[in-house]
C-alpha cells in the first residue's frame, strides 16, 4: 500500500513521540518472534557440527549405544518409505474426495464433507497415533494386527495428509477460471469431459502444491510413530509383523535427544538439521512451484 | 413448449453485457445448451410438432445422463472416505474409551487421583497441565505475533515485506521435534542457570507463584517453547487479515488526521478483531495439541503445578509417553484414550471456532494447519 510520508510539524510532542515508539515496538516484537526460530537453526548447526559430513548422510548408525557412530541413513530411508506409504494412500483418496468438493459444492452431502474434512485438519497428532494404534497395529482385538510395522505408520501418516490434499485440491480446482468450465459446458462436453481434459490440467500444479504441503506436514510428524511404528536402527526386510518397523529422522532425533549421552545429542542436532533443511528446501519448492504457477495464470 | 424457450434467449441476447455473471454450480444439470440452440433453429425454420422436439431431447439426454449419472456417483464415493476417516477417528476414541466413560463417569473431569494399580483414573492433573502449558504459551505468543503481524504488514519496507514475511511463512514448518531437541539443548539450561534463579530471587520472594527449584525442565519452558512455535502461525493469519482491511478506512484515518501510528493501532487493529481472535483461536488449538516438544521439556510428572517453576504433565505427552505400557489393562488404556478424547472434542471445537470466525472474513481461503507433531 502505497503511502506519502506525512509532514509531522504541528503535531504535540505527545504525538509524534507515541507515533515513533508504537512503531518501533512492531519491529522490535517482529525481531523478537524470528530470532528463536532463527537460533533454532543456529543451534542446531552450532551443536551438531562436529557430525555434519556427507558420510553422516550416507552411513548407517553402528557403535553402543547405536547411533554413538555413524550417521543416519537408516532415518532417511525410513522418512522416505513412510512419505511414500502415505502418499500412495492419501493421493488418491484425498484428489478424488477433492474432485467431489470440487464438482458438487451445492450439496449437503458435500457441506458435510468439507466440515469433515476441516476438522480432521485440526484433529492432535497424538490421536492419529492412537487411531492408527488401534487400527493397524496392535495384536489384540479388532484391527489389521500389522505390529508396529512401518506400512501402519505410513498408512497412518496418511491418514493425517488426506484432509491436507482434498482440501489443496479442492482450492486449486476452483481457482480454474469459471468462463473456461462454462466455455467447454457450452461447447457440449460432458462434465467427465471437462474434468478430465481442462480442469484437471489447469489445475495440476495446485494439486501437485497440495500433495507436497501433505509431504511437509508429515514429515516432521514424530507422535504418531510412537504409536505404529517406533524405531528402526537398521533398514527392514518387510514393511509388516513383528521385525516391519522402519527408521525415521524426527523418531531419531527423539531417541537420541532422549539419551543420557553428549555424543548422542551431536547426533541428534545434526540430525535436526538434516530434517529443518530438507523442511525448508521442500517448502522453498513448494513456494516456487506455486509462484510460477500463478504467474503462468496471470499471463494466461 | 418450445415457444417460451424462444423468448427467453432473446430477452437474454437483448440484456447484452448488462447479464449479471452466471454463478450457477457447475453440476447443475443444464440442458445442453446444443440442444437449445437447435431446439432455436428449428423453431425459427419451421414450426415443429411437439414430438420431434422430444425425441430429440430424449435421444441426447439419454446418452449423456448414464455416464454423467455413473460420474456422479464414482465421486461421491470419494466424499464418502472422507466421512469414513471421520467415523474411524471418532469411533476407535470413543469405543476403546467405553469403560472407562462407564465406569468413571462425569467425575473422571475432575477427580485428581491416577493410580493404575487401584484402577482409580482421573483427568484433573492433565487438564490442569495442559492449560498451564497452554496459557503460558498464548500468554508468550499474543502479543509478539500480533505485533509482528502489524509490522508485517504495515511498518516493514517495501523491499523487505516479501522476503520476511515467507521467512515467517516458513519457520512455521520447521518440526516439533526439532523445537524439543532445541528446548533441551539451549533452553533447559538457560532457564536452569539464569532465568529460573532470577525469578525465583526478584518475583518469587513476594509471590510463591514464581519461585521453585531451579530445575530446567517444567511447564515455563514447555510453554515457552510451545509460544515460540505458535508465533508464526497466530502471526501469519492475523496479517492475511491486517492486510483485508480496505483502504477506505485507512485514508479516511489519515484525512482525518492521525498519524500512522494511530492509524495502525486505533483504526486497522479495532478493524480486523474478529480475525485476531480467529488466529489466536487457531494457536490455543496447535498449542493443545502439541506433544514432543512438551513430551521432552515438562518434566512429565502427575502433579498439578502451583508454581511457574514446577514440572507437570499435558494430555498429549502423557499419552506419547506411556500409552504403549497402558495398552496391557484394558481400563488404564481406556483411561488413557478417554483423556484423547478430551483433548479431541477440545481440538475440534476450538478449531471449528476459529475456522467459522476466519472464513467468513476472509471468504473461504484458508490454508490448513495440523496440530502438533
């Protein structure tokens, strides 16, 4: 918002001394909020630097207690599985849910849904691992009894991103231009036709947004791992049963913050370093990604 | 029948670009506008019998309804998951909580007592914990993240208001666990070696409230960590809705002579209150919800606090840390998942509340946010 700087004179003291120091305090309350969260990452590199390497990326964690040398790879790979469990269940399941808000808006049924859907947006993490628990995990009871197995974590890390996804998909579809949709309906094309072939396409980008916003928001999640999954010092043979939990970088860091040990909590920054930056890397692209698409709608 | 129709598209050919915009729903089972334009033509050409007209529309509509028909079906079944995720959530909290909310009834609320070996439940030491962590992170986070969120808006140079505000956009992604790695590594002993002590020897010898042992660990740094973690989010929200306020109201603020501070504090701020509830709403939902980095700093002892100093307990961590035990007695995990429950039916109303008060300022955009981590 474009403002001409005021002439000041004439004002009382009072006035122009209050202008000055209410401004001010925004500034100092905005360097006040960044400032931690900067020395987050400060501290992380400042404690954890003496493991950073690319080995410590590369290299499996060995020594007693384990993780005391080596690096972190088992968490990568594991990190990795669990995104990809939960996005093979959560990125069809949240586009067509997506696509149903998106085509039906008018109705009840489809009121419902969203309030649905945007309420398990704000359901705690703790309970999705407790939902997961009970569903995937344990071996008494009703229940798939997969064990803390890394396919119950990642499908329970799927569960929490199919709210994130329908809701991302349904924005980007309604960001399509009405004309368009109204152009191809008047054109005689079926509305399975005008989905497919124009407001899919327009779309993709956004709901390609959506699904990384999912990834980013799982990601880091560490409470529902506690519930399905645990932890895995090695990389498993098979993702159910008994021996199926997998590694991962936010449980890693949890284990090893939690240890009565100096070297271990080197680790563990050094790996909260890793998780904030492939974070924000991610976040970054998914920044970028929804910039350029919005400039390629400008011009279109 | 086929009179009318002509009528009707010449009255909308003659309103020309005058015609308010078409806002019906896209699923809105149109006639095919082909056929009317066809149904047109032969109107104009010859009069046609009643039947022709008929035919022709059934043939087309009959083609096209089946598929539009299966269509419309094959995606409400996606909607359908999307109530099936609810129905499971809600389900499996209240089913495995079942006897416990039998046994215990309403007093479970406030009975302080947690003995699974008597199998005496009670979720007043939790709730207790949870608020305090809560209240003292809002009570961190209010007022930085409003006032960031006017500087973001209003006060920060043109040339640096992108950059910082993404940089306050991103921050908001960094994980939970990470925030708890950093409590322990940096703010436990800070709290430990300077803070606390201070409290303790200026504050606490009047009031008891802040004085204790100087231990680190305990509700002040979980809810200062917490509120650190909030910031960003009660900040971004409530500049998406700083930056809503018309400009009207800001000239007018201006001509009538105030100055920019003014303006900013006793004209935009009053403006925009409903959106500063909304996302401050929207922090107490992420702050109640949090677990690891509360699990790693509160102390994780069954006590209700009476100082600022003393270590606690929240729903949450209680449940990360010790559901895995519990499971063996039915009763103790019931106890345990009622106390989900809680915390759930609490999520959901704070997070409707807030939802409901933002969309209607901001017209239906509103980017998600999970709760804890």
């Amino acid at each position: 918002m474009a403002e001409a700087r005021l002439p000041e004179k004439g004002l009382s003291y009072y006035r122009q001394i209050r202008n000055i120091v209410l401004g001010s305090i925004t500034g100092l309350a905005f360097l006040v909020a960044v400032t931690p969260l900067l020395a987050i990452i400060y501290v992380a590199y400042d404690r954890g630097k003496e493991a950073l390497s690319l080995s410590f990326v590369t290299t499996m964690p060995s020594g007693f207690p384990v993780g005391i040398e080596g690096g972190i790879l088992n968490g990568i790979a594991g990190s990795l599985i669990l995104i990809v469990l939960a996005s093979l269940l959560s990125v069809p399941v949240g586009v067509w849910a997506g696509l149903y808000l998106w085509d039906q808006s008018h109705t009840r049924l489809a009121g419902v849904t969203r309030l649905l859907s945007d309420l398990l947006l704000g359901v705690p993490s703790v309970i999705w691992g407790v939902v997961g628990f009970y569903v995937f995990s344990t071996n008494t009871g009703w229940g798939l009894h997969w064990g803390f197995s890394g396919l119950a974590a990642g499908l329970t890390l799927g569960f929490i991103m199919i709210p994130i996804v329908t809701r991302v998909t349904e924005q980007a579809l309604r960001d399509v231009p009405r004309s368009y949709i109204e152009g191809a309906l008047a054109l005689g094309a079926t509305r399975f036709q005008v989905m497919r072939d124009l407001a899919i396409p327009a779309a993709i980008t956004g709901i390609g947004t959506g699904i990384l916003l999912g990834v980013l928001n799982v990601l880091g999640q560490t409470a529902p791992l506690v519930f399905t999954n645990y932890y895995n010092t090695g990389i498993p043979h098979s993702l159910v049963g008994s021996n199926g939990s997998v590694g991962d970088l936010a449980m890693q860091i949890f284990i090893y913050i939690h240890e009565p040990s100096k070297a271990l909590h080197v680790k563990a920054m050094a790996a909260a370093l890793v998780l904030t930056v492939i974070v924000l890397l991610l976040d970054m692209g998914i920044r970028l990604l929804s910039w350029g698409s919005r400039k390629y709608a400008r011009k279109g | 029948m086929a009179a009318p129709e002509h009528e009707q598209g010449d009255s909308l050919l003659s309103q020309g670009d005058h015609r308010p915009p078409v806002v019906a729903p896209l699923s809105f089972l149109a006639p095919d506008p082909d056929e009317t334009l066809e149904e047109q033509a032969l109107a104009r050409s010859a009069p046609p019998t009643e039947t022709t007209l008929k035919n022709l529309r059934r043939a087309s509509h009959s083609q096209i309804l089946r598929s539009e028909r299966l269509f419309h079906l094959t995606l409400r079944l996606g909607g359908l998951f999307i109530l099936l995720l609810f129905a499971i959530v809600l389900g499996v909290s209240v089913v495995e909580a079942w006897p416990s909310i039998e046994k215990f009834g309403w007093s479970f609320l406030w009975t302080s007592t947690w003995n699974p070996h008597r199998h005496i439940f009670g979720a007043w030491t939790y709730l207790v914990g949870t608020f305090w962590v809560t209240g003292i992170a809002l009570i961190f986070a209010i007022p930085i993240a409003i006032l960031s969120a006017l500087f973001l808006s209003d006060y920060a140079p043109k040339w640096l208001v992108g950059g910082v505000s993404t940089l306050m956009e991103m921050l908001a992604g960094i994980p939970s666990i990470v925030f708890g790695a950093f409590g322990i590594i940096f703010v436990v002993p800070l709290m430990r070696d300077h803070v606390e002590p201070f409290l303790a020897n200026t504050l606490g010898r009047h009031f008891d409230f802040f004085s204790g042992d100087a231990m680190g660990y305990g509700i002040l740094s979980a809810g200062l960590v917490v509120g650190i973690m909030v910031i960003p989010l009660v900040a971004t929200v409530t500049r998406d809705s700083l930056v809503m306020v018309p400009r009207e109201t800001v000239e007018a603020a201006y001509a009538l002579g105030s100055t920019k501070a003014e303006m900013v504090y006793f004209v935009k701020l009053p403006a925009v209150v409903p959106g500063i509830i909304g996302s401050v709403i929207l922090g107490f939902g992420r702050a109640l919800g949090e677990t690891m980095a509360v699990l790693l700093l509160i102390g994780n002892q069954a006590s209700v606090p009476t100082s600022i100093q003393d270590v606690g307990y929240t729903i949450s961590s209680l449940l990360a840390n010790t559901f895995t035990y519990a499971v063996i007695d039915p009763l103790f995990s019931a106890a345990e998942i009622e106390l989900g429950l809680i915390l759930l039916v609490i999520s959901l109303v704070v997070n409707t509340l807030g939802r409901e008060l933002l969309l209607k300022l901001m017209g239906g955009r509103l980017a998600g946010s999970v709760g804890g981590g």
